[in-house]
C-alpha cells in the first residue's frame, strides 16, 4: 500500500487488488471536507495525477445563469477534453481546474474578464440584407466569413427592410458564469 499527500489537499492511497487484470485501488481524501474520492486504474493511480501545464484535461461542467438556469452542460455525455495551460478554454476555468485531480468537483463564479469578455457595444452592427442569407429571423446565430476567412457567427437582433442589426459578441459576453466542474481524465 503507497499512501501521500499530493499538493497538501489530498491524501492519496494505493492498494494493489488482487484481480486478473492486476488493478489499482485508487483513494483520495480531500483535506479540507473529508470528502474520499475511489477509482480503479490498471498499473497506477490516475488520482495522484493533478491539473498543471502540458496536462490533457478530461471535464465534466454545467454553466448556470444568474437565475441558476441552465446554460450549457456535457453532463452524461462525451467530456471536454483540453491541453492545460494552451489556452484552448476560457481563463475562468483553467485557473479553476489548476492543481485539481481527478475525480474532484468544484462550484466556480467566473466574471466575465475571465470568461467571454465584456459585451462590446461597438461589436453591434448593422449589415445590408443582401450580404446575408434569405429569411433571416431575430434570434438566429448565423454563420458568416471575415474578408479574410476567419468564421463568425453573429447573433440577428433585429430585421429591418433593408438591413439586419447584428451582434458579433458571443452569446455569454458580459455574462457572469455558475460553473460546476468535475474532473474526470488527466494524463
């Protein structure tokens, strides 16, 4: 049996099982609730692994609104899997899932500097109907191409005769998120 602490949060135990596949017994207790988290891993505990630069991230979330609607959510479906420190999420939630290991959840508030920005009021513009796709509604997120390719995908907000007012922030900009986080995967 191998028991430590990892990053003086967790105390992590390994107890070898004696099973055809030789699996590993993988135990976590957090210091701070006492809350134990178990796995089983075939040749080491994953638990010891923690969040940390170069590290691929596998996560579970739900974003929540103000009102605790919900937003967004992978919950029972395929995780969010990233390169920590590449930032390929949104700050908010890097800095959340830092020093994490798996199988440990956090409830984090993320403003919006730290998330999608501010909402930019200069980012809404009005656009002549003949540059955009027929029958266009309000509340529709089109998909459109910069002059020099890169994708955007702004939101219609009102259809006039001749023209279309859209917003170009994205949808959660100057938004505060309510983000539940459970780490499911690191290597």
């Amino acid at each position: 049996m191998y028991s430590g602490a990892v990053n003086g949060r967790m105390k992590v135990s390994q107890i070898l099982t004696v099973t055809p596949n030789l699996l590993w017994r993988c135990q976590a207790i957090q210091w701070e609730t006492g809350s134990t988290y178990t796995t089983w891993a075939k040749g080491g505990c994953a638990m010891a692994a923690t969040a940390m630069k170069g590290k691929l991230v596998a996560l579970e979330y739900s974003f929540r609104s103000k009102d605790s609607q919900l937003v967004n959510s992978n919950v029972g479906k395929s995780p969010l899997t990233y390169t920590h420190g590449a930032n390929q999420v949104i700050p908010g939630v890097e800095s959340a899932v830092e020093g994490m290991m798996v199988g440990e959840t956090k409830h984090v508030v993320v403003h919006p500097v730290d998330a999608f920005g501010p909402h930019d009021p200069n980012a809404v513009q009005e656009v002549h109907k003949h540059k955009l796709p027929e029958d266009i509604t309000v509340g529709t997120r089109l998909r459109l191409q910069d002059t020099s390719g890169q994708d955007l995908r702004p939101t219609v907000l009102q259809v006039k005769d001749h023209t279309a007012l859209l917003d170009f922030n994205h949808p959660l900009a100057g938004k505060t998120l309510f983000i539940d986080l459970n780490v499911v995967g690191i290597e």
